[in-house]
C-alpha cells in the first residue's frame, strides 16, 4: 500500500538549481535521520529526511511556516526529555512478513520479537539477555555454535534461529508449534518472512516504527526501543479476512500493546469484528491502514471501531519534485498527503516522508508505543483508551484554509484532530493530565436510518474516569460531517464515579431537519466529495473528569428517505457483502431471489419482495479452520468475497448456485440448498509450502489455496449440461463437471515461458485473482476460456513508466489457443506497492463479436492503461483509449500550480462491459477510469493536493471514438468494479449503471448525464456490479446491490424490464460468462394452467421470463418426450394438446435453456 515517489521517473524533466541554506543541531546518527541539519548542507529534498520527527524547522526549508515552530511532531524532543520506548512493548506488524534478503536488516535484526518459551538460553549464558542490553535478540546468539547463518544474508537474525530451534513441540503450550518469532497464517508456518527479496515494502513499515536507531544506519525509528513482531498474513498488504482475523489474534496472544496492520481488508466478516472488540477489550492500541488513493472509502481503519486509521502528512514539495528546488519551495509541513483517506473517521495526521498511509500506519503505530511505554516506565500504565484520549488531548490543529487540501479549526474531514504532538502528550502523561475516557459501541459506523421507517437511535457506549474520583458526560449530535460548535444538541447526558456500560442516550429522527434527510442526492462539484456526506448526522460524545479534563469520541451515521427504494429496503445485513447478487428463480415460480455470499461464508437465497430467506437458505461453505481457537471467538466460514454464479447445471430446468470462497474451494448447491455429490473442490494444485529458510527469489509470488474469482459456467464437453470453470490462486484455470469430476485437460496451469524484452524483468506472479470470460475465438461455435494473468514486465520496483500484462486463451479441451497469450503495453507498472493485483491490474476479460464476423472480440488492459481490444487471433486491433505518453506531459511546475493537461482516463483496478448505448443506440464498450494525469500526479506529488480525478469511459466498440458525450466525471474509484447496461429511464435505451467505492450508484444517460432519479445514494462500498431484474413482475427493472458496511438495496426504476438484454449483472449474466450476447436466461413457468383432459390451457411464460416467445415446449410423459412448437407470445393464453396421465411440461428458448418443470396429472 505504499504508493512511494521515484524522482527517477521524471529525470528528464529541466531542472532548475538553487542555492540551498545550511542548518546545524543535534540527532541520531542515522544518515536518514537529518544529515542535512548535521552537516550544513542542503542537498536532499526536504522529503528523503525525516524532518516529521523534528521539534523546530529545519534551516534547510527557510520558507517553511508551521504554528509550533516544528516541521514534525516533536518526537526528537519526546526522546530528549521522556524515552525512546521500553523493550517491554511489542509493535506487532501485520502484513507480508519480513524480507531477510533486503539491504535494511540491520535495521531490524535486533529489533524483532524474540518468544524465549520457544528458545533455550543462549549458550554459555544464565540468562536470555545475554549482551545486557535489556532486550532479547539474535545479536544474544550472534556467538553461539548452534546458530548459523541459514538464509546466507551474513547476520544472525531471527529466521537463523528459527531453523536452528525449531523442534516440532509447542515448548510455551500457547497453541503455536515453533513460534520462535512471529508466525506465517498465509502459508500456515512457522517462518514470517517472505520469500520474495524484491519485496521490501513491509521492512520500510517496519522500520517506520521501531527501527535500530543510532546505529549509523538507514533512518531512525519513532519507537526505537520497543520490539516489532512480524506476522504474515498475506503475499503482501491485500490480505484475506479469516488470515487477519487470525493475525490479529495472535498479536494479542503473544503481549502486543500495539498492533499496526498496513493492509488492505479483502473482505470484512463477523471474525473481524469479533476480533477488534476483544482487542479493544484487552487494552490493545490498534492502527490501520486507510486507503492510499485519496479516497473517502471506509476500508480498515476508516471503518473498524475503536481502530485508529492511517492518515498522513507531508511537506508540500514531497515527493518527485527534483532535489535543487525542492527545499526552497517547500513551505509547509502540514498538508494532507494524497496517499492517505478523508473522511468522517478521521482522527490524527502523523508527519511522514512520502505520505502513504502504509507510511503513516506504522508511524502512527510508533507513537503509541512511545505513550505506552512512558507510562509503564513512570509506573502509571496508560489503557489503550488513555493512550488515543492523551493524543488527542495534546494534538496541534491543521486549521489552515489555504493548504492544498484546506483545514478547519477543530476536529475536521481532511485532518481528524490533527498532528501529534508527542512530547506535549508525554508532558501530560507525566503531569497526571489524563483524561477521562468515552466510546460510543452503538450504532455502528455509517448506519443508515430512514426517519420515515425509524423514530429514534439509541446510542450505548461506555463512560469511565479512572484516574478521578467522578466525572460527567454528554451525548450530542448535530447534522453534518463537520457541525460547527453551535450546531450541537444534546441527546444525553449523565455522571456517575463508577464505569457506566450501556445506553447513553437517544437520537431523536424527528429533530433531524428534512432538508437533510429529504434533499435529493447529487454528484459532488469539489474535490473533497462534499455531497457523500450530506446525509451525515455526527454523533459525539464528550466526558469531563473532577479536573475538567475532557476526552471525545465521534461517530458518523447516515439519514435519508430515498423514494425509489423498494418496500422494506435496504435491508441491514451482517457486514461484509462483498459479493454482489444475482438474481435468479431458484422456486421455479418465476420469481427472482436475490442470491449472493458473505464474508461469514453464508450463501443467501432472499425472497425478492421480502427480503426473507427462502427455506432451505442460507446455507454455508466449511468452517473455517483457525490455526488457534479462543474463547467466544466464532471464526464462522470460508469467507465469501466474489459475486455467486447461479445456472442450470444439469440441463433440467432446475437451477443450482456455485460459489467460491477465499480460502479456496468452489461449492454447488441445489436450488433448495443442499451441497451437491461431489463438492466442495480445492483450488491447491500444485501448491506446497515454501522452503524455510526463505529462498531469495526476486519478483516472485508462488501458487496459493484461495481465491477470489467468481465461478464460470459454461458447457465445454457439448453434452448439454454446463460445467464450472475457476480461476484459482494456485495458478490453474479448474474445470469441472456437474458432478464435481475433472473435465480431461483441466486443470490448465497458466504460464509464460518466453523471457521478457530487453531492459524488463518478469513479474512471475502466479496467482490467477481475475474472473475469466467465455468466447468462441475462432467461429467454430464452440467455446474457448479466456483470463488474464497476473504476469508482467516492468523495468524495476516502485513505479516505472511503461511496462505490459498478458492475457492468455484455450480451447475446451484445456489447449491453449494459437496466437494467445497476448502482451498489453501499460503506461506505468508499480511493483511493491503492496496490493499486488489492485496496483498490477486484475481486468476482467469481456467478451463480444463487435465486427459482426462470428468470431469473439475480447475487451481487457493492464493496470495503468487503456483498454485493448484483441481478434480472436490474439491481435490487438482497437484501443479504447490512448497509451499515454505521462512522462513527457508530467512537470512539477504543472502539479504545483494546477496546471495539468488533459486528464485522460485509463483502466486501474476496473473492468468494463459492451452493450448498446448512447445517442445512436450502437454497441459499446464501458468502463470507470482514473484520470492518467491527475492519478500519477497525485501518487507522485502527493503534497501538492491533487486529487485524483474518476471518471466513466464509453466507447463505440467498433471504431474505439469516444461516445457522444463521454467520458463524463463520477464520484470515487471504481475498485474492482465494472458496470451493468439497462434502461433505468423506461425508454427502451440502455443507461450505464455502475456502483464504487464512495456511497454512489450512477447512471449515465444516453448524453453521458445522470439519468432522473441518479445518482443513486448507499453510504458505503460497492465491489463488482449491481444487478437488474424484474423483482415483482411488474414489467419494470429494478436495481440490487449490496455495501462492504452491511446493506442490501433494491430500488424500483421506470426501466423496462423487457429492454434488460445487454449486460444486466456482473461478467454480463448469472452464469459469469462475460460474454455479450450470450443467452443464458431460462423461460419463466406456465401460469394459471388449467388441465382439462388432454388440452392444457396457460399464460405463455417468455423466452426469458416473462419476456420474449418461446421456442416450444418440452413434453415428457411414460418416459417419452416430445417437443410441441409455441404458437403465442408471452402473457397470452396458450393451449396445447398434451397424453393423457403424468404429464412434465417445461418450455424451451431458441437457446436450448430449459425453464422450470411442472408436473400435471
């Protein structure tokens, strides 16, 4: 997740030089740390020094102003006068694990937790401490024979003594064989290091917080005596629910104060949420990441209670501005960086180098390991709600309107409560200035109450005051995201001297003004996406002890009546609903549930009107299966995460759902919910666990079990019945039949043997996180499967200009097809910023004849790029989008003064879907985009406050010309989403619907405006698409979808139900297909049927549904079947002439599609 600069990239930018000022004064010696104030020379740009730990302004920046006179937070001084941290502290890092391979070991070898119930003494030593320097570490071992260097990096550190003492017994009886020093949930070891030694984003963290500091080396840490536990919970920052849930856990097992997780949550479920409320229970501090492109989105931290999020500072000159004129023109300190979130979660911006918020987390991180340490070692230990009420007590408000991302006074959306001033909070520790302590626990962050279903929020928390004799509190609210003071009111109040656990108090809806909750939603006009608040009611609760000392906490819910939601909805869930509906006659009623996956690992089939289960659902996948088991912990599971595929896998008119969890194994369920023979199958071909010691492999990700693809199905055999097609982390494309047996020639595993171009490395990741796509790619009517891999080439880690992915294709027989795979050039590459296929591109094929040939077009592009068209004969023959030329068009002239070019769009984290749309109703290709412009200047400048500009592309999928009136601007990034194409205006002609990751659902007209009645508002987080259906059978669309934060929305719309035929649901249809065109939906059943004799007399169902004729009708009596043409279209009375007795009458479309059998006798 770090999103770092490379001052490389714009070398052939002119550069301007300027004298520079020199500066003098005491440090660390680490060169990082400030040179530039030791030295009297001015040769760096004020951002490759760690001027945010500095008490005073570096003379190097004589143009710098900051209200405390201090370009950081005053850790320097906090070192001086109170401590460098205690060993008694444990940091615990959660994300890829530690790289022994990198150029920074010293950095951490000595640093690293040490579990001495895992570990003898050290030989010829009484006691673990063998050197005295109050810590036990490697260097204790440095001597002793036992030990060697296993991985070969010329130190002794924890993996040499990992190897060295592993012994296969659980010698602490803490449920974890071997933890010598951390542990591995991702491949399940008991080595937390990487294999990986490109990958050195984790050991930056690391040292971020707790590096070995004085030591002539690298950069100092803000925590430098306490100790850092690595635990592994992912190949890098993006990382699986049930992995963190664990990792969490453990960190607290093993007597973590401080957890920092610099990930990116791939999923949230109840184990999560069960596991932040323990920690916090358990007096545990806890930092997570934000989001590190300048989103409001509510991932991690800015969503999880009691969790502090990630969000950071930096110099406004940080990043790629060249070295000469940085320093003059740096002239703040305080702006937000555009690597870190905003929003209504907000709480402290820590002063960082280049402002990521993998930066900022473990920063953040450090600090609290400084306030709890102070404490323990004046003999006043702080709790872990002591620690966050200190800091912000003592934080220095970012009020300053002027900034590129402007501050207000007080707590505001861009800034929380400002930046830390940690010798200030250490001051007040000393002085007994603690306040009292307060947390709200309910309602839950971003809860969404209509007042017209909703007459009052109770709100409950906890109230405490542990260092006075009494205390007092109030519950407030006030409209908004940022109320002024005056705004407030009061909705309870009490004291007391004991803790006080439960209700505080009650919001009134009715108080809240109409013109809030009422006031229609619209896209935002500022950068700061104004209008995804405006429904924001803040909850604040205040508590004052005997001494008047007062501690806040705030939380953000969301009030609004929006009229085109369907009855009843939306329906509060469980969190974590990442996979999207699909909507599907599971009854054989014609009657559309809506049937999706959740983070806990149930499978869902609800009633469409009600919102009820249907009977027989939910059902669930396996449970997981935690490394360790705690008390009142439910792991729940196999967390479900990609949308479910529902079709008829037997050819019977029935149809059966098959989903596919992140753990990695693929289910199929009847239509009533009972698994089918044969499942579940593991996706873990080929996998093993890696060597310990770790190899020192380079630009390398092995196979995996898991998953995050939705199941394909599609018949490859050609015997009638649809087999299911995965993609799977453990590298292979699997393909079964119904019955669960391997088809021949799968599984395939996809590879790319030829080396890369000159002046490139190989990216051999060999993971397959994308969903495939069906074709036929050579006219032969039968299919072909198309993925992009997560193979790349680029020229080096970090962010390089240009680089390329390949797409791959095979035939029905697992074969791959002549002329595949086929390499994509990109504008940039980025490896190492830990969310390995977000920043690498998992586009997700989709596939339509856009030359009318008969032969399969394919629409995919690599991350930072445009999107490709490719012939079936693997040629790119269309770009939709320009491959632009950023380099050339990219000046810090032009960032710093606002003065960009035209932000072109291009595909990052996106896919996109054909259908027909626009002024001349001609087939296109859609997809979101991010402004390639605005994108690498915001990553690369990210002090300039820049903001990323998001967009919705739409071209005519012959000519690649945009269409009439696109792109057209939209609210947020479109995180592994793509759109669907329906009328939702009741005109016959498509809209492009498509949700994100910023309380928006769109609807792009045929001019590219918001249709009526959109945008639609969710408050919350949309992965993948939407979907359309006719809910009631009323013959008009309606749209469903679900939010990361726990809510499924149906709205009506005037749409026609009958024009719904383009692209309705995720990868175009339920069956997951990707494929424009591709019928897959099954005729509804015969209504108000009458039998008289041997005439049956019905309202005709439509080809699909209820829409379109039928081809015939399927008569099956004493074994015998026979096949009767239909004569009437849908919705009118149709007679046939049927054998007497038992009698299964099933129509049938002119694709074959069977619809639901009914029996008469």
């Amino acid at each position: 997740m770090r999103m770092r600069s490379t001052g490389a990239l714009l070398v052939a930018l002119a550069l301007l030089g300027l004298p520079a000022a020199a500066a003098g004064g005491g440090y660390p010696d680490d060169p990082s740390y400030a040179p530039l104030e030791g030295g009297g020379a001015c040769s760096k740009v004020a951002g490759n020094e760690q001027h945010g730990l500095y008490s005073f302004m570096p003379r190097c920046t004589p143009n710098a102003k900051d209200p405390e006179n201090a370009s950081g937070m005053s850790v320097d001084k906090a070192w001086r006068d109170y401590t460098t941290g205690s060993p008694a502290v444990t940091i615990a890092y959660v994300e890829a694990g530690v790289n022994w391979h990198g150029d920074d070991v010293a950095e951490l070898a000595d640093k690293v937790f040490l579990n001495t119930g895992e570990l003898p003494k050290p030989q010829g030593s009484s006691t673990y401490d063998k050197d005295g320097d109050g810590a036990v570490t490697a260097a204790d071992y440095a001597r002793d024979p036992r030990v060697k260097d296993a991985n070969r990096n010329g130190r002794i550190d924890p993996e040499d003594l990992i190897v060295a003492f592993s012994n296969g017994k659980d010698d602490d009886k803490n449920g974890f064989v071997d933890d010598i020093s951390g542990w591995d949930f991702y491949d399940r070891q008991n080595d937390p290091a990487t294999y990986d030694a490109t990958y050195g984003h984790a050991n930056d963290q690391m040292r971020k917080a707790a590096a070995q500091t004085n030591n002539a080396t690298a950069g100092a840490g803000v925590c430098p005596r306490c100790r850092v536990l690595p635990i592994r919970a992912g190949q890098e920052a993006l990382d699986r629910t049930d992995d963190l849930a664990q990792a969490w856990l453990y960190a607290a097992h093993m007597g973590a104060k401080v957890i920092v997780s610099t990930t990116a949550d791939l999923g949230y479920s109840s184990y999560m949420r069960q596991t932040v409320e323990k920690l916090w229970r358990e007096g545990v501090v806890m930092v997570e990441s934000s989001n590190d492109f300048d989103s409001t989105d509510h991932q991690g931290g800015m969503f999880w209670p009691h969790v502090v999020p990630g969000n950071g500072l930096v110099a406004n000159t940080a990043g790629s501005i060249p070295d000469p004129i940085a320093n003059p023109l740096t002239t703040t300190y305080r702006t937000r960086s555009g690597q870190t979130s905003f929003g209504a979660k907000a709480m402290f911006s820590v002063s960082t180098q280049g402002g990521s918020t993998s930066e900022s987390t473990p920063t953040t991180g450090g600090v609290f390991g400084l306030l709890l340490s102070y404490g323990i070692q004046i003999g006043h230990p702080l709790t872990n709600e002591e620690a966050i009420q200190v800091l912000r007590a003592t934080a220095s408000d970012i009020d300053d309107p002027s900034l590129g991302w402007p501050g207000k006074p007080g707590w505001d959306r861009q800034y929380g409560y400002g930046r830390p001033n940690v010798a200030k909070a250490l001051a007040a520790i000393k002085a007994g200035a603690v306040p009292p302590v307060g947390s709200i626990t309910s309602p839950d962050w971003y809860a969404l109450y209509d007042p017209s279903r909703t007459d009052k929020v109770d709100v409950a928390g906890y109230v405490a005051a542990p260092r006075s004799p009494k205390y007092r509190y109030e519950l407030q609210w006030a409209p908004g995201i940022e109320p002024g003071e005056k705004a407030f009111a009061t909705a309870g109040s009490g004291s007391g001297t004991a803790p006080r656990d439960g209700k505080l108090g009650t919001l009134d809806l009715s108080k809240v003004p109409e013109s809030v909750w009422k006031k229609a939603y619209g896209l935002s006009s500022d950068k700061a996406l104004s209008s995804t608040e405006q429904y924001t009611v803040t909850l604040r609760l205040r508590v004052w002890d005997a001494a008047g000392r007062m501690s806040e906490e705030r939380r953000a819910i969301a009030v609004h009546h929006d009229p085109a939601l369907r009855p009843g909805f939306p329906l509060k869930l469980g969190i974590g609903n990442e996979s999207q509906p699909a909507l599907a006659d599971l009854t054989g009623t014609g009657r559309q549930a809506i049937v999706y996956g959740d983070g806990d690992g149930r499978v869902h089939a609800r009633d469409e009107q009600t919102g009820r289960e249907l009977p027989g659902w939910p059902v669930t996948t396996l449970p997981t299966v935690p490394q360790h088991a705690y008390p009142g912990i439910d792991p729940g599971h196999e967390p479900i995460v990609a949308p479910v595929a529902v079709g008829d896998l037997f050819h019977d008119g029935r149809q059966e759902v098959v989903v596919t969890s992140t753990t990695g194994r693929t289910y199929a369920f009847s239509a009533s919910g009972r698994l089918l023979p044969g499942w579940p199958k593991a996706l873990d071909a080929g996998v093993s666990a890696p060597p310990i010691p770790r190899p020192a492999l380079r630009y390398t990700r092995l196979p995996v079990r898991g998953a995050t693809a939705s199941p394909l199905l599609a018949d490859l055999d050609g015997d009638g019945r649809l087999d299911v097609v995965q993609a799977g982390w453990d590298g292979r494309l699997h393909a079964w039949r119904p019955d669960g047996s391997t088809l021949p020639g799968w599984p395939v595993r996809v590879t790319l043997d030829a080396p890369p171009p000159s002046g490139y490395v190989r990216i051999n990741d060999q993971k397959l996180p994308g969903m495939p796509a069906l074709a036929d790619l050579d006219g032969d009517g039968k299919p072909e499967i198309v993925v992009r891999s997560q193979y790349s080439d680029t020229k080096g880690p970090g962010e390089q200009f240009y680089g390329a992915n390949y797409v791959f294709a095979y035939h029905a027989s697992g074969a791959p097809v002549r002329g595949w795979p086929v390499r994509m050039n990109s504008t940039l590459t980025f490896y190492g910023s830990a969310q390995e296929f977000i920043t690498e591109g998992v586009n997700q094929p989709a596939v339509a004849d856009v030359d009318g040939d008969g032969r399969d077009e394919v629409a995919t592009g690599p991350s930072f790029g445009p999107t490709y068209l490719i012939s079936g004969a693997g040629k790119i023959v269309k770009n939709y989008g320009p491959l632009e030329n950023i380099a050339g068009q990219l000046s810090p002239g032009a960032v710093l003064g606002g003065a960009l070019g035209p932000d072109v769009p291009l595909s990052f984290t996106t896919s996109g879907a054909f259908g027909r749309f626009g002024p001349f109703g001609r087939l296109g290709y859609s997809e979101a985009g991010s402004g390639a412009l605005s994108l690498v200047a915001a990553l690369l400048f990210p002090g300039s406050g820049q903001a990323i500009g998001n967009y919705q592309r739409g071209y005519d999928a012959a000519t690649a010309l945009p269409v009439l009136g696109f792109p057209q601007g939209r609210t947020g990034l479109g995180f592994l989403g793509a759109p669907i194409i329906t009328d939702v205006t009741g005109d016959g002609k498509a809209e492009i619907v498509d949700g994100g990751d910023t309380s928006t659902l769109h609807a792009f007209g045929g001019s590219g405006r918001q249709a009526s009645g959109f945008p639609a508002f969710t408050g919350g987080w949309t992965l993948w698409s939407p979907s359309a259906g006719d809910l009631d059978g009323d013959g008009r669309t309606d749209l469903v979808t679900t939010t990361r934060e726990g809510y499924l929305f149906a709205w009506k719309t005037s749409g026609k139900a009958a024009a719904n035929t383009e692209w309705w649901t995720y990868h175009h249809d339920e069956r997951r297909t990707g494929r424009y065109g591709a019928d897959t939906r099954a005729p509804g059943p015969l209504r108000n049927a009458v039998r008289s004799g041997t005439t049956l007399t019905f309202t005709a169902p439509g080809d699909d549904l209820f829409t379109g004729r039928v081809t015939s009708y399927r008569i099956t009596a004493a074994g015998r079947t026979t096949i009767v043409p239909a004569t009437t279209d849908p919705n009118t009375i149709q007679r046939l002439t049927v054998p007497a007795g038992r009698i299964t009458v099933q129509p049938v479309d002119d694709a074959n599609n069977y619809g639901p059998p009914q029996i008469f006798t």
